[in-house]
C-alpha cells in the first residue's frame, strides 16, 4: 500500500508541497477533489528543517488527513509507515 499525506490545495500549503517534490523516493500527485498526494511506495520520510518549512506549516502539515501508520510526528520529523 502507498502511504499518502492528503495536503489542501491552498497557497498557504505550497511551500511544503514544492518541498516534498524534490525528495527522492516522493511522488507528488496534483491536486484532485481540492487535495494534493505526497506519496511513497512503503515509507514517507519528511524533516522539517531539511525542507525549510517554518513551524506553523509543519504543525498543520498532517490537517487534510494521512493513509497509513504514522510512526513519528516530531518538531522536525514525520514518517509514515504502511499500515500493519
């Protein structure tokens, strides 16, 4: 199964959506029913600090809702898993 963060099609979001874009291994889907995908085969893998997003973005990263296990949420981490 993919792991997905579903991210609202918002302008306040594009800075994460361009971010994830340029990370190995992440699919970026355009926006569909008003939500991008951030996608990846068995593990997304995001740091906060290595994308450059500021902390009100991150903390509300997670808001259009996610598909799989999430594994970590920290201040500068999230990683999603498939579900077990």
């Amino acid at each position: 199964m993919t792991v997905t963060i579903f991210v609202a099609d918002l302008a306040e979001f594009s800075p994460l959506v361009k971010a994830a874009s340029a990370v190995p291994d992440i699919t970026v889907v355009p926006p569909r029913h008003g939500y991008w995908r951030i996608q990846a085969p068995q593990q997304l893998a995001l740091h906060r600090k290595t994308l450059g997003l500021r902390v009100a973005l991150w903390n509300s990263a997670l808001s259009g809702g996610i598909r799989g296990h999430l594994k970590e949420y920290t201040n500068d981490s999230i990683i999603l898993e498939n579900e077990r």
